[in-house]
C-alpha cells in the first residue's frame, strides 16, 4: 500500500502523527526510517504540532527530597492529561524547577547538582554536571545556535565575592549538545539579580543592574557567545528595578511589571533592532488575582497564582479559567478537574507552552 503513494502523500500524513506513532513507524521500513529522520521532516512536523500546543506540567510535591521527575501535557479543550515522562534523577540530587521556555520540544530542568536536558515527546534525557559543581549562584541560558544547527547551554557563576570590598568575579560555561565537554568563556560584564531566564530567537535575557542604567536586561548571544547589556523599561523612578518576570513574546522579549497595590499587570515589549521598549498590554487582575505571567502571545497569556492557571485574552480582555490544584470542586476552588488528580498533594507546579518534537537531544541536532 506504501508503495502506490507518493512520496508527498506519504510525508503530508506522516507529519500529522504524534510524536509516539512516529517513533513505532521508523521501524516500518528503511525508506519511513530516512524520512522521518530528515531535519526538513523534523520541522515540517514541529510546525505542525505547534498549532496545537498543550500545556507541560512539572509538579513540586511536599517531599522536600523530590528525586523524580514527572513531565505531564494537558490539553484544555479535551481535558486530557498525559504522563509524557518519567525519570529518576541521580543518587542524592533533588529536583528544583523548569527551564520557563522550550525550545523546539526540548526543555531543561534545573536539579541541585545537575542540569538536564530532555525530549518529552522522544524520551531522550540528558544529564549535565557542571565541572565546578561547587560554585554558588548558578544562571543558566538554553536555546539553539542557527549558524551550526547545535543546542547550547550557557552557565553562569560566581567565582568569589569580597564582603569588604563587594569585588566579585563571574564565570561562564558553554555546553554544546552533541560536543560532550563544557567550554570556558568571558563572564558577563554584571551579575544576574534574578534568575528568570527568557530565550528569544538565538538570545537569552536575564534581569540585571548598572549604575548607569539602573533596572537593565543582561543578553547573552548563543550564535557569538558574547554579552551585551540593554536599558530596562522606562518605569516610575521610585519602583524596583527587579522585574517580576521576563517573557518571550512572539519574537520578541516582554518585560513584565506587576503592580499589587492595583492589581494590574503590565507587559512590556523590546524591540532588539533599536533596543526600544513599548507598552504592549495592560491586565486588569482584580477579579482573578493572577499575576504571575507563564507565558504570551498575541491570542492569549498565560497566568498564575498559585494553585490556578487561567489565559487573558487581550483583544477581548476576557478570561478563561485551565485548573486548580488540590481539593474538591466548590465555590473558591471551580477549576477542579479530574484528569489533573496528578497534582493533588503537589506544593508548586511549573509550566510552560509546549508542543511535540522529534529533535534529537543526545545529538543535538535541529
């Protein structure tokens, strides 16, 4: 029957399939096992699959000594949750979050000894240990290099820090999925006040602060491997220069400033060509009192407080409730859902976009 298809036909139904489908298939026939391997088939399908995304859920239990790792999607509209993964991190390593953005289906969670770096969709999990594990303060980037088609994750440190003199030294590292071995670089030119990484594009953004600036946004360019500093937002003179968040907005970075004594949120947005902000959205949280930003387009953004989840749209600044955690249905907690029993008992949980991949993690290769 393959045979009497064309080798379009073939790619336009195959590229339709789960992720879990595809992987049964490589073993159907060589010529099924080349397509599907090919890096054209590889995006065909992400692109595909990210017009139907689910949310990936990384629940934080009471257990203060987590030692697994349990990667759920869920999926709104047919309210189905899936346990995508499960894997138990190494002796004596305890689980503290995930990485706030995905990259092309593969994500990277942050342990106390390690880094990993995993295909929920394929399976594929890859553990990183730091050659200086010791060191204090880690921040870490993760996203693609274009110009070699190579996933990169840059980490950086504090080497040594004088309290007489407040003289600090910063280190970085480079780890290249599919090279095997960290490489050393110059650290950036400020410390990272808040490690709430966003990857946008072949950049990664973290808060920082510089006398001349004040409140600024340290990059880090994963295509030349070098730091630069932009000005933050032009905010009140009298707020903190620590943002609540930064998000990546649709290609471009969002800097979020919460203000709790009006229950709004506002969403910033950077235009890299000149390094401008404009204000892009304005939320008006009163009534649901989720002012955590997980994530955002020009449809919907996603936000928590939390146990709760729910998505603003801002064209018709309407809100639409996703779930609650823990407890029974009722009057303070309607969002209760059975498919997300998983996250009884939990103490937090992470999230984040996610749509299915087939890029290889243990290669590295796009």
């Amino acid at each position: 029957m393959a045979q009497a298809l064309s080798q379009d036909v073939i790619f336009e139904v195959l590229s339709r399939l789960p992720v879990k489908s595809l992987i049964r298939f490589k073993a159907t026939c060589k010529a099924w096992l080349a397509l599907i391997s090919e890096p054209y088939f590889i995006a065909s399908h992400y692109k595909r699959s990210r017009a139907n995304p689910s949310l990936l859920i990384l629940p934080l239990k009471q257990d203060i000594f987590q030692e697994t790792v349990d990667l759920y999607s869920y999926k709104k509209e047919a309210r189905v949750s899936e346990l995508l993964l499960q894997r138990k991190l190494p002796c004596e390593d305890r689980l503290l979050a995930l990485y706030p953005c995905q990259v092309n289906g593969i994500i990277m969670l942050f342990s106390e000894r390690s880094f990993h770096i995993c295909n929920p969709s394929t399976k594929e999990f890859l553990t990183l240990s730091p050659p200086y594990s010791d060191h204090a303060h880690h921040c870490v980037g993760f996203g693609l290099d274009s110009s070699t088609n190579k996933y990169k994750v840059v980490r950086v440190f504090l080497r040594s820090f004088d309290e007489n003199t407040q003289d600090y030294d910063l280190g970085c590292e480079i780890f290249t999925l599919g090279d095997g071995s960290w490489r050393t670089i110059d650290g950036p030119p400020c410390t990272i006040v808040r490690n709430c990484p966003a990857t946008v594009g072949e950049v990664v953004y973290w808060p920082t602060y510089k006398k001349e600036h004040g409140m600024a946004i340290l990059q880090f360019s994963l295509r030349d491997e070098t730091f630069g500093v932009v000005p933050g937002p032009p905010l009140k003179a009298n707020e903190n220069y620590v943002p609540s968040d930064l998000v990546a907005l649709e290609g471009d970075l969002g800097y979020v400033d919460r203000r709790v004594e009006s229950y709004t949120v506002d969403i910033w947005a950077l235009n890299a060509c000149n390094n401008t902000w404009s204000k892009k959205y304005n939320i008006d949280c009163s009534n649901f009192g989720l002012m955590t930003v997980e994530a955002a387009d020009d449809r919907k953004i996603l936000l928590s407080s939390g146990n709760r989840l729910a998505y603003f749209d801002p064209r018709s600044k309407t809100w639409t409730a996703v779930l609650a955690i823990g407890g029974a249905p009722n009057d303070k907690y309607p969002w209760k859902q059975a498919c997300m029993s998983f996250l009884d008992g939990s103490l937090h949980f992470f999230v984040a976009p996610f749509a299915e991949s087939l890029v290889s993690v243990t290669t590295g290769s796009h």
